[in-house]
C-alpha cells in the first residue's frame, strides 16, 4: 500500500453492494461488487459479508493491498437509524475500513451525485424505495424506507404484487381479461415456471420464494406493459405517482412547498422505465414543483463526493 491519501466510497442496498476506491482528488481507481447490503432483508451477518467482499474487490481491482483508507462514505439502505450507524462503527473497527467513517442513507448518495449544487430530493426505486431531502443549509430528511411490510411503493417489489394480484383477479373473474389477449399472465406465468395462472400460488408461497425474487419479477411486468396501454395505466403511471408522492413530502418536511426542484432519481427499476418517471415528474408538477432531474446509474459516485468532502473540510492540505 502506499502512502497517499485514499477514499473509500460504498453503495449497498436489497439487491447488491458496490464499492470504489478513490484518490484524494476523486480519481476512481478501483471498483468492488458483493451481494445484498440491506440488514434489514438480509440480515447482519450477510450485510456485513456484502460489504467486505465489496471492498475487498475494490483494493484488488486498484492492485492495491487491503489497508485503512482517509476516510469511507458508506450509503446503505436500511442503515440510517442511530444503532445502525453504531453497528457500521464496530464493523469499521474491527476490519480497519477507514479512519474516518461517514454513514449516509443511500438517499444521500444519490442527491450528492445527481444535484448540480448538492441539494434537492433524491429518490430511488428498487427492491424498495425511498426519498430523501437535502436543504441547502444542511438539513435533511426523507419519506418512505418504511420496507416491504408497511411501504416500497413505487418499487419493483410493490409493483410485481400489484401485478401479481391483477392477474389473480383476472383468473377469478373479478377483473375482465383483455380481448386482444393478456401479455402480463403470460409472461409472469412462464416467468414463475407454471402452466395457468391457477399454479402460481404454489410458486410463490414456496419456502425459498424471496422478496427479491418477487421484486425480480418487475422486468416481465414492465415488458408486458410495453404492449398492454391499459396495464401501463393500471401499474405504472400508479407507481411513478407513490414515489411522487414520497418525493413531495420529503420536500415538504424541509419547508419546500412548491417551485424549482433539483430531483435525482436512482434505482434499477426507476431508471428501466421511462413511463414511472414520467408519471413522476408530473405528479410533482400537479404538487406544484418545477423539477429538474438527473438520473443517476452509479450512486457510489455519490459516497466518493462525500467522502472527499469530508476529506477536504478536515485535511486541505490532501486537495490535488
């Protein structure tokens, strides 16, 4: 290892865990993956796996060896609470991740990469979804995080029950079929491995039947929509309002009622279609927002920022 100055930046949420390794100046020079970082869908001990093996393929992709770095910005969904952020101090102890660790929720990356001037809402829509607000005096806050149980609307995860339940209606006869056929039974059908409709109770009830892998469903949804308008309504257009929505009172618990709105928004699923972005971004218009959005496909860049923030306000001396 040498002796310059390094940053650590890690995104991790319900799906994987991404990490760079950066110089003082923001250069990326190295880029690690793990699985799932979300404790709160995974579990301490896989979270904590995720982002080892992240960081470790972070310095092995630099061809650097493993050493504490300056500082670490890590942005985790299901880690923003005060003993979250405890658990990630142990976690940095004992595997002498940083000297200095900043823990964001993921939100906050995704605002820090996508805002021209490090301020506005940033939503994401994954697994799971959830905004978060910055003012430009500092403050923050979010909507939404609330996890499957009681929230994700707008999610890949909220959209592939939805979905699932209109097909189930459809079977019974409490919804009509589609005269000119019905794309979305048959893709989620053939996607669950099952023959008819009347099958996919036994598939999703299996044991080994995750959240994730519900959430996984949400591309044969959106593929089914592309040729189905009436379900695009339906489904769609209803998710880009919810994550609206969380976006809006986000602002709104920062005293931003209305008027010019720097949004990043993130995500695989909110990024994979454009008709719950669009849905979005005019829902926020009905609220009486301008939004101006940026889309955001790596939010690690995001910690990098951060953690070069924080660098820079401590350590002047370590600015290129």
């Amino acid at each position: 290892m040498t002796s310059r100055c390094l940053l650590l930046g890690v995104d991790g949420g319900g799906s994987s865990t991404e990490a760079w390794l950066a110089s003082a100046d923001g250069e990326v020079l190295g880029q690690g993956v793990g699985g799932p970082s979300n404790a709160k869908a995974v579990g301490p001990e896989a979270a904590r796996h995720a982002l080892e093996t992240a960081i470790a393929g972070a310095f092995a992709d630099a061809g650097e060896s493993r050493a504490r770095v300056e500082v670490a910005c890590l942005g985790l969904a299901g880690f923003d609470r005060p003993s979250d952020r405890a658990l990630l101090a142990l976690w940095n102890d004992d595997g002498q991740w940083a000297r200095r660790l900043a823990t964001q929720n993921d939100g906050a990356l995704v605002i820090a990469a996508g805002t021209p001037e490090g301020w506005g809402v940033g939503v994401i829509a994954g697994t799971g979804s959830i905004a978060t607000a910055r003012a430009p005096d500092g403050r923050t806050a979010r909507a939404g995080g609330w996890g499957h149980l009681i929230g994700d609307e707008g999610s890949a995860y909220r959209l592939s029950l939805d979905a699932l339940s209109l097909v189930a209606r459809r079977h019974d006869g409490r919804e009509s079929r589609p005269a000119l056929g019905d794309p979305l039974t048959e893709r989620l059908a053939a996607a669950l491995g099952v023959s008819e409709p009347g099958e996919i109770v036994t598939a999703l009830y299996a044991p080994e039947f995750t959240r994730a892998r519900i959430a996984a469903l949400a591309p044969e949804v959106l593929m089914a929509c592309a040729s189905a308008p009436a379900d695009s309504d339906r489904l769609l257009v209803p998710a880009g309002r919810s994550l609206a929505e969380l976006a809006a009172a986000a602002a709104r618990a920062l005293g931003r009622r209305a008027g010019p709105l720097p949004i990043a928004l993130a995500g695989g699923f909110l990024l994979a279609s454009a008709t719950v972005r669009a849905a979005l971004l005019a829902e926020l218009r009905i609220h009486g927002y301008e939004p101006a959005h940026q889309l955001v496909p790596e939010p690690v860049k995001g910690a990098i920022v951060i953690a070069r923030r924080m660098l820079v306000s401590e350590h002047p001396g370590h600015l290129s």
